[in-house]
C-alpha cells in the first residue's frame, strides 16, 4: 500500500493521538480533523495546556499529590485533621474520596501499588517517605484505601509491617462487602463472605 | 461542593481534552494523567505536533484536500488520470477510496455535504470551484461518492444540476445496495428493494 496520509503533517498528529491508551488510530484521526476545524487559538490552548501542565507541574512534598504549589491546598489547609492519613494509589482516588466529602484528614499518594509483574517494587512508591511521615509524629491513625486486589493487599501488608515499629499509629482498612445498590445473588462468593464474617451491628440506623 | 481538581493546570489540561468529541471527564483525566507520566519530550511532541499541524497544514488548491504543499500528491502525480473526478465529502473519504486501490483518477473534497439543519448551504462548501473545475475542461466524467443520507442525495441533487450546462461531462454516482458480506434478511426495504431494482447482468465473474 502506499503512503495513505496525505499530508505528513496529519500523519504525525494522528501518530501521537493514538499513543494514548485506548485511542486506536481511527479515533485519533477523527480528534486531529476536528481540532483541525476549530480555530488556531483553540488549538494553541490545547496544545499548550498540556505542555504546561507537564512542565510547570508540582508534587506535593507532603502528600505527593499533583500541585500547583509546594504544598498542596489540603495540606496547607489548617481545618483539615493532620492526624489522620489516608493512604491512596493515586491522584484519582484523592479526588474520589474528596468527591465523598467524608474525610478531613490528609492523604499519602502512593503513585502504585507494589506489582512484581509490571515491575513495581517498594522502592518505586511513596512507602518510605510515609513512614518518615509517621516517625515524625503526629500522626494517629493511617488509613490504607487501596483497591481490593492481590496487589492492593500485597501493598497493605507491606505498608502494615513497615508501620509495625510505631505501636501508637493504628493502621484501619476501608470496609469491604457489597457495593450500595448491588444485587446479593450477584455478588461474588470471596466478598459475600467477608461481608458476613465482617457484618457489624444494627443500631437502626444505616 | 469545592474544587474537585487538586491543580489548576490539571484543571485545565483535562478542559481541553474534554472539548474533544466523545472524551468525558473522565477519559480525558485519564489521558492527561497517561501524558504526566511520560517524559518531557514525548508530551512536547504530542503537544507540537498538534500546534504544528494546525499552524503549517495546506489545502491543495485544486481538489482541496489536506496537503504539505500547494499541490497535493494525488493531483501533482503524473500518472493518474485527470479526467476522472471523484466527488467526496470530506479528506477521511479521500484515504477510504485511496485504500481500495481502485481509482486511479483525481479528487473533489466538499468539505461536508449540504445540510439546512446544521446550517451548511452550498456556499459553505467546494461546489463553485467543482464547477469550476469542469468549466476549465478537461474533466470527462464526475463521481459522486457521498454517503447515500439524505443529505449526501440533497447534495448529489444539486451537484447534478450545476453540472447539466456541460453535457459532455459524465455524472456517475457509486453503486448502492447490499454490502458485502451481508445477511439479505437483516438489509433494509430500502436498500433490498432499490438492489433488486438496479440489479446487473451476472456474466459468471463477480
């Protein structure tokens, strides 16, 4: 077959779209002919968000949460209770529990979870520099919400053990068992059964 | 609720995803995230070949496809035939036909097709220069390849009519009927009965 793009320009474009996880080279395709149609300031802000944001961007040095500052705004945030620490994976999971507005401790992102089959071992998270935070006091209750997989738990053994040393730090676990809304029949066997050896008392209300 | 995004500048490289056609909130947080974690030069030329696209493409201006040049490939190759003009709605058409490797003549991009609830009159696209084109001479037939919509027959319709002062030049549209590969129970009436209608002598070839 021939070169099929007609411009080489139009080529790269599409070629740099369909890097991105699950846009196939179709789609990329279609994203780059409708940038292409808007007007060249809407572009520019397109193409510079992105640059920007990978050059100018900022890790909290406290939480590692994405930052636009040295310390992030819930951290900085004086209402906030600094003795509690919630654990998460990443940047997405700090913005879906904020989302619950449950929380008011602080958070400590991870960046992964610990998985021998990609390669991620402890050294490449943030394990160390939470348990720096713990030694340094202040610090109560660390709350581990990691995902309920093989590598989640592989994580939250991990990080139970190093935190092993600081007795008066208590390590909690978000509750697991059957999703609000979820069909009993339908739920697998592995969390039905946790969710009764786990079940709580009913006081009447929920 | 208060701001959901923990920096600014995520905030808006996620905005400007999420202008894109089909990419949600939520695909695009995660496009962005994939982005921050490549390295610098990587987002740099995803970014630039985006911004570079947009500032240097052209427009071939015989046959108005995208083009690094004047002239576009198909046009500037001595070797097709220049008096065969295919009518297409828009570049992607152009590559579809291209990839058949069955013509071997030239190109006519509309750029869209007419369409009053969209606010697309015949102003709006490539039809003038089309005409244009045949006035010039040389051309000995026109195809129209738009889609069989309602509009793309609206357009074929007034494409046909702006051509009936040259009589020497062919009109010829693209056969419709069952696709290939098809179940003939799940076509529609319309298609069914319009093939059965436009059926053509079986010779033993297909």
């Amino acid at each position: 077959m021939s070169q099929p793009y007609p411009s080489v320009l139009l080529e790269k474009a599409v070629g740099e779209f369909s890097k991105l996880p699950g846009i196939g080279r179709k789609t990329a395709m279609r994203l780059v002919l409708h940038l292409l149609r808007q007007d060249t300031a809407m572009v520019d802000a397109f193409s510079s968000a992105i640059s920007t944001l990978k050059h100018e961007v900022k890790y909290c040095r406290v939480c590692h949460n994405i930052s636009d500052t040295e310390v992030c705004r819930i951290c900085a945030n004086p209402a906030r209770d600094t003795a509690t620490v919630c654990v998460v994976e990443n940047i997405r999971d700090v913005m879906a529990v904020e989302n619950t507005q449950q929380f008011r401790g602080l958070y400590h992102v991870l960046g992964g979870v610990i998985s021998p089959m990609d390669g991620i071992g402890p050294s490449d998270l943030q394990i160390d520099s939470l348990v720096e935070r713990v030694k340094g006091g202040g610090v109560k209750e660390v709350i581990l919400a990691l995902s309920p997989t093989m590598e989640g738990d592989t994580t939250n053994f991990y990080i139970f053990r190093k935190l092993a040393p600081y007795p008066d730090v208590k390590v909690t676990l978000i509750a697991r068992g059957i999703a609000m809304g979820d069909e009993l029949e339908y739920a697998d066997e592995v969390t039905l059964g946790r969710s009764i050896a786990n079940r709580i008392v009913f006081t009447g209300n929920l």
